[in-house]
C-alpha cells in the first residue's frame, strides 16, 4: 500500500523529465555547439537574410585537452540557425583571435608538440567559419604561423580585423 502512493508522485516526474527539452548539435557541427529548438518564438527568426557575426576569442582554454568555450558559442550561433530554418550559406561567422588563445589555431601536430594532446579546437577552426589570428598576437608571442590549422588567416592585427569585418556587413558579438 505504502508503494502505490508512490505512483501518483513517480508518474509526475516521469511526465517533467519527458517535457524537458534535449539540446542537440548539428547540421553544421556535430561534435559540439548544442542547442535547443524554440518551437513559434514570438520574435520570428527572418530565414531570407543574411546571418553575419564576428566572435573575438582572447582566451585560451583552461585546458589544453578542452574545446574553447568561445569556439562552443560559435558553433552554437552556426547550429542554432541552421536548426531553425536558415540557408547554410546564409549563415556567416567570423572568428578574431588573439591573446592567449592564438597558441589554439595551432595546426594538429604542432598542438601536439605543445600540449601532448589533439587539438580540441580543429573541427571548429574548419567549420567552414573564418578564423582570424592578430597578426601582432602571433608575432608578441612567438606562435609559428606556418604550423597554423588549415584556414586560419593571419591579419596585421585582431583591430584591423574586425575593421575589416564591419565595413563587410558583420556585426561584432556583445558576449
């Protein structure tokens, strides 16, 4: 008897768990950038314009054998549009890297000579998303830029970089 009035207590939670929602990755990267979907949002998501932001990434992770978690939020921005209906190639990210973490756009076998693991980062960097190392980053902090990751760009500086970026239509990531 004890037991069967555990049911009615067992059934409600069983009923929020099925409720809440599960973030998922993808189409654009699978390995990371989850997202949940946002069934009819009152602020509709326009799926015939052009998606253009630039992400500045300072930071390196705290662990070489861990992903950025700045990279994560621009994977999440790739994903989360595409999820919702935008074109792919309506889609536009722009990374600025500089600071510490411009030792990660470190091609893998560099990464490896450095921090005895893959690098964590390379999905990203190949994501078809533009990757930007500061020209003066690289230089200040003696980061070879011939062993960087397939189509990490080198530009004069991560200023002149988002510069550039502006008069080109992106808009800079508050966060």
């Amino acid at each position: 008897m004890r037991y069967l009035s555990l049911v009615p207590a067992l059934l409600l939670l069983a009923a929020a768990a099925s409720a809440q929602q599960r973030s998922q990755s993808g189409p654009i990267i699978h390995s990371t950038g989850a997202v949940y979907a946002v069934p009819s949002p009152d602020f509709e998501t326009a799926r015939d314009q052009e998606y253009k932001v630039a992400f500045e990434i300072g930071s390196a992770s705290p662990s070489p054998d861990r992903l950025n978690v700045s990279l994560n939020t621009v994977a999440r921005y790739l994903n989360m549009h595409a999820q919702a209906g935008v074109p792919a190639d309506q889609i536009h990210a722009a990374v600025v890297v500089h600071g510490t973490a411009g030792w990660e756009m470190l091609d893998d076998d560099a990464y490896r000579e450095r921090h005895g693991v893959e690098n964590p980062n390379s999905e990203l960097i190949a994501s078809g998303a533009q990757v930007i190392l500061c020209g003066q980053t690289a230089a200040g902090r003696g980061i070879p830029t011939d062993r960087l990751a397939d189509g990490v760009q080198l530009s004069l500086s991560a200023m002149t970089a988002f510069l550039v970026l502006q008069e080109e239509g992106y808009r800079v990531n508050p966060w």
